[in-house]
C-alpha cells in the first residue's frame, strides 16, 4: 500500500509533469511553481528560470560572519547558472526525502493543484 509520503512525491511529480507542457512559456501559475520549487531545492534568495535558453539563474547570498545576526549580506549576492535539457526532469530531480520537504509539498499541491482534479485525498493528512 501506498503511503502519504509516496501519494506526495506521486501528485508532485504528476504536477511538475503537467507544469512542463507548454510551448515557449508556462502560465503565470506553473512559472511561479517552478520558481518556488527551485528556490527551496537550492535554498536561494532568488531564482529565474529563462525557458527559451533553458538557462536558471540562480541567488545566494554569501555568508558575512559567524553571527546569527549578521549572517548574510543581501548586497553581496552571489549567482549562479545552470542549464537543463529538459525542465521536467530537471524539476523532478529537485524532489527530495525528507519531513521539511514533505509539508512543502503539501503546501505546494494545494497552492498549485487545480482543486476540481479530485486531489483532496493527498491534501487532507
């Protein structure tokens, strides 16, 4: 039997793969997905993806010091570039294992899921 974790990552990788079917650009919607996607896989303060170069630009600051308080400074971001093939794959890879990760999931189905699809199932844990 299947568990909730594998419900998830399934209806994750079922909305990536929807997500991914347009011709030069996604909706607004599906772009924002993929944008909060890829900026909690790589812990970034920015991300933009160019879907006609198939290039992502990527945001992180650096570390200032040791202090908490004090930690990053925003003003001295660094980037970063990386190129897909294929967006889908590339989006499905960025699924990871994990608690922190499974509650953004769930988050992320019901902020992006199209409610009338039936996916209260995997919603309502």
């Amino acid at each position: 039997m299947e568990s909730e974790k594998e419900k998830v990552r399934r209806e994750m990788q079922t909305l990536i793969a929807t997500s991914c079917i347009f011709d030069k650009h996604p909706t607004k919607e599906f772009a924002a997905f993929h944008k909060n996607l890829l900026n909690f896989f790589f812990n970034s303060i920015d991300v933009n993806i160019d879907y006609e170069n198939k290039l992502i630009s990527i945001w992180n600051s650096k570390p200032l010091t040791t202090d908490p308080v004090r930690l990053y400074n925003l003003n001295e971001a660094i980037s970063d570039r990386v190129g897909y093939n294929n967006l889908e794959e590339t989006l499905i890879g960025c699924l990871e294992e994990g608690q922190l990760q499974y509650n953004f999931y769930k988050k992320m189905l019901m902020e992006y899921t199209d409610h009338t699809d039936n996916h209260d199932d995997v919603l309502s844990a």
